[in-house]
C-alpha cells in the first residue's frame, strides 16, 4: 500500500480533475478541443458511412458562372422576377429564397418580384434576425410589422410561462431586418439567425429565435413546414419538453433552442443548377417538378459562405438546405442525452483503474487499459458514425488514459527495476534478441569492440531515387515501410542483427554477439526468404496498381570488428566495421552489372562448403560469374549468384574461371 500511495494520490486528483471540467463544461475546452474531435469523427463518418442526401432537394445558385452571364451582383428584381418565374412554372414544392430585399429598388420591379412571389404561392423569404450576447441587457427592440408577428410566428407555445422564464431557451434578438412589406406580405418568412461557435465553426441551426415575446421559426423550418404540406398551426414549441413539434415529427433541442446540424458533406453534395442555365433556358422544366427548390448566392462575391465542421467554403443556402433535409428526415446529430453518462464513466474506470492496476502485473495492465480506452473510443466513435450521436470523448479518454498511464508506469517501475536500466542503455539497438542478449552480459555495454568471424548481408533497393522521383512522398514512404517490415520479419526469423536501415538499405549480420556457427547458411537461407517475400510484395503491389520494388542483396564472411561505437553513455550503436564489412556493401552494388538478385563472395562459399559437401545445406543455386578486383583493393574475389532450386535438390556449384580477373574503377 505504502509503495503505491503516491499512485493512488495522483490518480485520484486526475480522477477529481477530469469529473470537474467534465461536470462543468467549460465553452472554451467544448469547442476548442471536444468540438475538434466531433469534427474528425464527422470527416470520418462521412468516409465511411457517408449519408445520402435528399434528392427532391435542389439548388439554384447565383454562381461564378450566373455573374459572367448575367452580370454582377446585386441583379435588378426584374431578373429576380423571371428566375422566380421561370421556377414557379416547374410547379415545385416550396421554394425557398435565401437573399435578401429589404431596400427597395423601383416600383416598377419591385411590383414585378412581389407578383413573381405571389403568382408562385409557396415561396419563404429568408428574415435575418441579429442576435444579441445572453450576458447583455435583453431589451425589447422595435415593434416590428404586424404581417411578420401575425404570420410568421410559432402560434403555439407550450408552457408558455416557463419559456419567458428560461430567458437563455431562444437566442434573442432585438433587430430583425424585414423584406419589403410588398414582398414580404405575399410569402412566409422564416428567420435566419447564424451562432457559429467560439471556433467560428457552423455546427448548430437555431429552430427559434425570440423577439420581445415572439417566437420565429426558422426559415429552413418553415420550407420544410411548406414542402410537408402543413399550415403554420403544424408548429409547436414545447420549452418544458426542450422540442419543436412539426406536425408529427419532433425535435429534440439543447437548452437553446437548437440542434446539431447533420451534414451530409462538403459544399457541391445537393443537386444544383446554375441561375444563368435556368433564366436562358438550358434546364428542362422536369428537373424542378415537384422538388424542393432553395434559391441562393454560392459566389464567393456574394459573401454567404459558411465554415462547417466539413468545409471551410460552404454557402449558406446549401448550409440551409441541409437543415431541410435534416428536419424531413429527422436526423440531426444528437448529444446523449442521458447527462451523467460521461461523468459515470469518468468515475467507474477511474476507480476501476485505481483499484486494479497496482495489482497486475504490467503485461496485463496494459492490455485492460487498452481494451477500456479503446472500447470507449470505439463507443463514441460508432455512436457518431452509425447512430447520430455525439458522446464526449475528451476527458473521459484523458481520465483513463492518464490513469493508466501513471498506473502502469508506476508498475512497471516495480517489476522492471534491473531490466529498465539495461533497456534504457540500450535503447539504440533494434534487435530485441541482441538488448536481451546484452541485459544477460551487461560488459558489452562498454566502447570498443572485438575480432570475429561474421557474414554481413547488403540489401538495397534498385533505382529507389528514381522511384522516390516519380512518385508521391506519401506512397514512397507507405510502400517503403511495407517493405522494410518484411524484410525485417524475415532477418529476426533468421536470427540476424538488423544493424542499420540507410534509407531503403538493410545491413544485417550473423556471427554476434551470439557464436552462430552457422552464420553463413543462416545468411544464405535469408537472402533468398528475403527475395521470395519481395516477390510475393511485387504481385500484391502489382494487383494493387502500384510500381514494385526490387532488390539486389550481397553477402560476404570475414573477420570483422565487432562492438560499440559511439559517445558513451549518450549514443553508441553496436555495429561492425571492416575490409570484409565494405566488400559486402560493394558485391551488393555489383548486383546491378551482373543482373543477379542475389551475389555472394568466394569466403562465403568457402564457410558453406563443409556442409554442401556433407549435404547438409540443399536446394541452392551457386552460380560463379567473374573474379573481380573491387576499388580499392588489390586481390580478386571470386563472385557467384545464388539461385534458389527444389529444396530437396541438392546444391549447385558452378565454380568462376580462374583465368578471368575484371578490375572495376566504380564503388
């Protein structure tokens, strides 16, 4: 008990920290950071499970395209008043215009707009309403016209009293820029209230907006209310409840009044036509019949264009018509509604991790942690996904993961005491063989190093600069991990020391620290595994419709010096160094000018012919090629390819001609 409190004391003010914040929500942390993780949750729901938009749902954009046509914005409403026409004459739905005309231009086309409205008959105009900061005086603003509080507010309200309680229920507002009276007298107004979050990011739509006593439906709201057909009595608030009721569907919102908006994707996910093709004719009529119809700017000129947890260039008429999806189909995403969850699961796998860890061992301890954090992530993450629903992650995850961080560190500490300071002096090798070998016979630790007979193995991949030149960095770096992971897999199945990687090289060797007597063999058999795996990569990169790789591999056995090299106690690395080592590094370079995959040195053949003589070691291929005079050198080396046969076959070899001697000048 004594020997964990200091676990127990930390662990319980990670506890008590994570439930506070959790508890109290601070804005600034919710969209920040929670916000943030909503919004990759969101990018990868849309990737995975990506939700199909409403088809009857269709755009028409005063576009790039529709000012190079038409002109520039603003267009007079005689032009508004024919693409009014030209849409009403399809015979849609509803149709929604989100611009405004709140000025008047001329009697003559104002009238022609107001006409085009009417004759239409089911056309909502968009009403901004400015909102104002809880924290400011919520003063009633001026009176506003009778044909906007009579016709277009929620004529039923719910526990009425306990809204004018709830002051923060509905975002208020004391100014409200009204359309025309001409315009606004023949349509349905809805009102448009953006309340980006403190990120700027659009994630919620405002269902109401109050004003003085009223209560404004939204203009999404109120063309969803249109294209299902039911008159404005449909429409309810029920403030005790925290819903709007339209008709038979309900909506369930936060304490303000508002819902998390389910966005179906980036900008461009509605069906859309372009203004100017509409007005000059280019769009069949069948196209807008019986379709709901949102009329709005998407031209950056224009300036209604939103920042979405999908898209930073988002137009806000499509931002609408996607609350119009939203409310047909009933699937806004949700928070979950039973509060305490998150807070209980703060507690029980912040005990559960308090009272377990200290007595598992690590091993174990680690994977608890892990199968909780991950069940939870996966928990919030399909919720997300697969259901709508937005469960906290941030600080659930943060209390166990900090939990078992401490637990399992301080774990580890009491079980690992002699074996972490060997690992940590270390921690440079990447062979767990050789750090296990060096926690047996910690002298090795030491600078300096030993003569000893080795096989060093060469591998590089041909015309990688090349490759990395023709491709993305992002696919050089996936194929070369891939690639690098195998061969690594076969090296340890060998028992061979991964000394270095060199970019796309591999240096390996066999002979130490361990007495291998086999070295040679084991370096051989390698060399070929390698090169059968590499095939094995090529036909799935093939079938992937991606370039393949390949190899040349050199081997050579010599005595070499073998140990640590370095600063010490800072960096050493546990290597080998040579004339033998370099001759390895130059047959494989000769793997090019002999077009083998595989080349070996004559002191290799020479370690392995006792047990091909014995015919121990089968089913190769040595083939010699030249005795050559490498740079630098003045004695030639005999150099064969190794192939590999059947591997009961018993081994070739086929010996260099003696009188052939090639000087090469190349390294």
């Amino acid at each position: 008990m004594k020997k964990n409190l200091p676990f127990y004391v930390l662990s319980a003010l990670i506890l008590a920290l994570c439930l506070y914040v959790e508890l109290e929500n601070p804005l600034a942390l919710q969209d920040k950071f929670e916000s943030k993780i909503y919004d990759v949750r969101l990018r990868l729901r849309n990737v995975i499970f990506k939700p199909s938009p409403n088809p009857d749902i269709e755009l028409v954009l005063i576009d790039e395209k529709s000012l190079a046509e038409i002109g520039r914005w603003p267009w007079s409403r005689g032009v508004m008043a024919g693409l009014v026409n030209k849409i009403s004459a399809a015979k849609p739905k509803v149709i929604g215009i989100d611009i405004m005309f709140t000025e008047p231009e001329s009697q003559v086309n104002d009238a022609k707009l107001a006409d085009a409205i009417k004759k239409a008959g089911n056309v909502v105009l968009a009403t901004p309403f400015e909102l104002i900061n809880r924290t400011d005086d919520q003063k009633a603003g001026p009176q506003l016209p009778d044909f906007l509080t009579f016709d277009s507010v929620y004529l039923k309200v719910e526990q009425k009293s306990l809204v004018d309680q709830k002051k923060d229920w509905a975002p208020f507002s004391t100014k409200a820029i009204v359309p025309l009276a001409e315009l606004a007298t023949v349509s349905t107004l809805g009102q448009v209230a953006n309340q980006p979050d403190i990120d700027g990011v659009l994630r919620r739509e405002l269902l109401s907006v109050r004003y003085d006593s009223d209560y404004f439906p939204s203009f999404s709201l109120q063309i969803a209310r249109i294209a299902s057909g039911l008159p404005m009595q449909a429409l309810k608030l029920d403030a005790e409840s925290d819903e709007v009721i339209l008709g038979k569907q309900i909506y369930l919102t936060d304490y303000h009044g508002r819902v998390l908006i389910n966005y179906r994707g980036k900008e461009g996910t509605y069906g859309k036509i372009s203004a100017s093709d509409l007005l000059n004719d280019r769009v069949p009529a069948e196209q807008l019949r019986n379709k709901i119809i949102l009329l709005g700017t998407s031209a950056l000129a224009t300036y209604d264009i939103k920042v979405t947890p999908l898209s930073g260039n988002y137009p806000g008429v499509e931002k609408n018509a996607t609350v119009v999806d939203n409310l047909l189909a009933n699937d806004f995403i949700r928070k979950n509604k039973y509060i305490y969850f998150e807070p209980v699961c703060i507690v029980v796998t912040g005990l559960l991790f308090i009272f377990f860890l200290p007595r598992l061992n690590a091993k174990i301890g680690v994977r608890l942690a892990v199968g909780l954090i991950g069940f939870y992530t996966m928990l919030t993450w399909g919720l997300l996904i697969f259901a709508n629903i937005w469960l906290n992650f941030l600080f659930p995850f943060l209390g166990m993961f900090s939990i078992a961080v401490v637990g399992i560190f301080s774990r580890w500490i009491s079980e690992e005491n002699y074996a972490r300071d060997v690992r940590k002096m270390f921690s440079s090798y990447v062979t767990e063989r050789l750090v296990t070998e060096m926690i047996a016979h910690p002298e090795m630790a030491q600078l300096g190093g030993h003569r000893q007979e080795i096989t060093v193995l060469f591998s590089d991949v041909v015309s990688f600069t090349t490759y990395s030149e023709n491709h993305q960095p992002e696919e050089v770096v996936a194929i070369l991990n891939e690639y690098l992971g195998a061969m690594t897999d076969i090296v340890l199945k060998w028992e061979g020391i991964l000394d270095k990687f060199i970019g796309d090289a591999i240096v390996v060797f066999w002979g130490a620290p361990m007495v291998q007597k086999d070295h040679a063999e084991r370096a051989v058999r390698c060399a070929l595994d390698m090169q059968e795996r590499l095939e094995q990569l090529r036909i799935k990169w093939e079938a992937e419709g991606r370039a393949p790789l390949s190899s040349g591999i050199g081997l050579n056995t010599g005595e070499a010096i073998v140990g640590n090299i370095g600063a010490q106690g800072k960096k050493m690395d546990y290597t080998v160094i040579g004339d033998h080592v370099n001759l390895g590094a130059r047959v494989e370079g000769l793997t090019r000018r002999y077009g083998a995959k595989i080349l070996m040195t004559e002191y290799t053949l020479e370690k392995l012919r006792p047990t091909i003589d014995a015919g121990q070691f089968r089913g190769v291929s040595i083939l010699g090629q030249e005795r050559v005079i490498v740079k630098g050198k003045d004695t030639p080396v005999g150099i064969y390819a190794v192939n590999p046969l059947e591997p009961e076959a018993a081994t070739v070899v086929v010996a260099c001609d003696p009188e052939r001697v090639v000087k090469l000048t190349e390294k």
